[in-house]
C-alpha cells in the first residue's frame, strides 16, 4: 500500500516559486532588515500557499549554536513573581526591548527554600545568556551559570566579575524615605522589612541596602531604638500581619517605612483595621512607586525607581553581549521621593 501523504514545503520549494535564492527566502525570516517589505511579504505569501511554516528551529539552532532564548532566572516560584508589579513591570520592559530581535524568555522559577532555581535547571536550560533577577548571593543558579560560561547580566544584585549589571540606588531611596519622615517630626519608627533579613546580613542585596539607607539616616538624627519586623513581599494576610505586630507594640511607632509598595499597602490595611487614620495617626512610607501607589486609599508616599527604565537597561545589556560588545561598568539608576498623603507632620 502506497502512502498518500503529502511532501512537506521547503526553503527551496519557496524560493523557486518566488524566483529568488535559498538565503534570499532565509532572510525573509531570519535577517528582514535586509529585504525590502515588498519582496519580504511576496516571499511570505508564497510560503503560506505553499503550506511552509519557516525554518525548523532545532535546525537553524544547530546551525547558528544559537537558541534564540534568554534565560530569566527568580528566586519564587512564577505565581509569587507575577504577583510582584515591580517585577512585571521591569520583565515586561525587558522582553519588549529583545522582541526585535527574535529573542524569547526562557523563565526559570526558584523555591523559597533555594533562593533561585536549582543548579540541574540551569544547567540543562537551552539558552544563549542568562538574566538574575535579585536572587540571593552565592546562589547555586548563579554557580551553574558561570560553570556554563553564559554571558551573565544581573538585577538588583551586587556586582559580580564579568558580568553585567543593572540597579537602583536602593540605599539612597531608602535614606529619602527616613529624612522625610525624621523631617516631619517623628521620632518613633518602625521598619516592615523583607524576608529572611537577619539583622543587616541579609542574603539579599537590595534587601541590606535599604535597611542600612534607613538605619543610617536615623542613626544620624539621633533615631537608634528601631522596631524592625519581617513579612513576606507578596503575602498579603502576613504581611498585614507583620504590620499589626508594629502598630499594637507596647509604644506604638508613629511611622512605617516599607520595604516596598506591596507591603505597605498591607500596613495601610492593618492600620485601617485597627482603627488608625493614616497619616493622622501613623504615617507610612513604601518603595518602588508602581501604579497602585498613585490611587491607594490614602495615595502612597514612596521611593520612586524606574522600573520600566531597569528592564529597557536590562534588554540593552542582553543585546549587547549577544553581540560580542565588552562589558560596560555597573548601570544604578536615580531614585526620587513622591510625596502623597500617607505622610504627615506629627
């Protein structure tokens, strides 16, 4: 019995339809820019009446020892990270600045208890480079991407040799947010903190450097007796928690400063349930300005970074070391302070 099915359309199928070359038709799909739109959209066109999806990408993969993938490296599992504004603002940022390219996002979630992906994930990963985003130092993730020598950009973490980096002034943001509030007039402070803080020996460099901006702005006005408490970024019910913690201490702070927006909308709400007016009674501070701060309940004041701009830098760097160019010096953004109404003079 013979078979009746069809023979699959190729690249030269395509190109003899057209009239053009194999790498003529190749360039339709790989290198656009170096066609014109009408010849690009007559070469297309063929291939759909043809029934020719494009190049086999394990093929053309083998070809080039390019995957077209940038590995995306958290340190939570993808349910906690897009449940992160910051994070989806900047990630999103990102994967809009390599679109262009015809490079894609290979995420690869972490667990609570790794801090970041497990090793044997990153080291079977198909991907031509790797991005970390804000994982814990000394991380086995990142040990496996060096043990693969994929070019390495990072965010929000310390530098590393020869690697690319990409920040914000965290310690600087958090010292705006303290002065504020030491200029208002408090003097009773506490701290909703990150996580797995352990004093200022945090595994976690954005996490250590802004409780030292805070630490270090109070101790200079004479400001050292600090109630710090922890709470989870993006676990509403504990961090509120946390928050209630703060507030019904025996001597109540009459100021909060949040490690980020998520955990102060969630001091806001435990205020708000304690029968607080904020700022009448306590005036709380967040961190990173996503949109929700601007119509919270009452609008946040907070640290302002530029998280779009952070993934847009990120992007770039990817790019550039795809591209063989050398390793730039450290990029850290400004911050600035958005003053609403969650703040007020005591």
């Amino acid at each position: 019995m013979t078979s009746s099915r069809r023979r699959r359309p190729t690249l030269d199928d395509v190109a003899e339809a057209v009239g053009v070359s194999r790498a003529t038709v190749s360039n339709a799909y790989n290198r656009p820019d170096q066609l014109s739109t009408q010849l690009r959209e007559q070469i297309l066109r063929a291939a759909g009446e043809l029934g020719y999806p494009g190049p086999n990408p394990t093929a053309r993969s083998l070809a080039t020892s390019r995957t077209g993938a940038i590995a995306f490296l958290l340190d939570s599992s993808l349910s906690a990270a897009f449940s992160d504004p910051a994070l989806s603002i900047t990630l999103d940022a990102l994967a809009k600045t390599v679109e262009p390219t015809g490079n894609a996002l290979l995420l690869l979630p972490g667990h609570e208890a790794q801090e970041g992906p497990p090793a044997s994930r990153v080291l079977a990963a198909q991907a031509d480079i790797a991005v970390a985003y804000s994982l814990a130092d000394g991380t086995p993730a990142l040990e496996a991407v060096r043990a693969r020598g994929l070019p390495l950009v990072v965010i929000d973490q310390p530098p590393l040799p020869d690697t690319a980096r990409v920040g914000c002034d965290d310690r600087g943001g958090a010292s705006l947010a303290a002065r504020h509030l030491v200029e208002l007039g408090h003097r009773r402070f506490g701290i909703l903190a990150a996580p797995r803080l352990s004093a200022v020996t945090s595994p976690f460099h954005g996490t250590r450097e802004r409780l030292a901006g805070y630490l270090d702005t109070l101790a200079a006005a004479g400001i050292t007796d600090v109630s710090i408490t922890e709470a989870p970024w993006l676990s509403a019910s504990t961090a509120r928690a946390a928050a209630t913690e703060l507030l019904t201490a025996s001597v109540r702070p009459t100021a909060l400063l949040c490690m980020s927006d998520q955990l102060a909308f969630a001091a806001i709400a435990a205020a708000h349930r304690l029968g607080l007016r904020v700022p009448g009674d306590v005036s709380i501070v967040g961190f990173d300005d996503t949109p929700q701060a601007a119509w919270s309940e009452p609008p946040l004041t907070t640290v302002r970074q530029d998280l779009a701009g952070k993934g847009r830098v990120a992007g770039e760097l990817v790019m550039d070391l795809l591209a063989g160019e050398p390793i730039p010096p450290p990029v850290e953004l400004p911050v600035s302070l958005a003053v609403r109404e969650s703040t007020a003079a005591i």
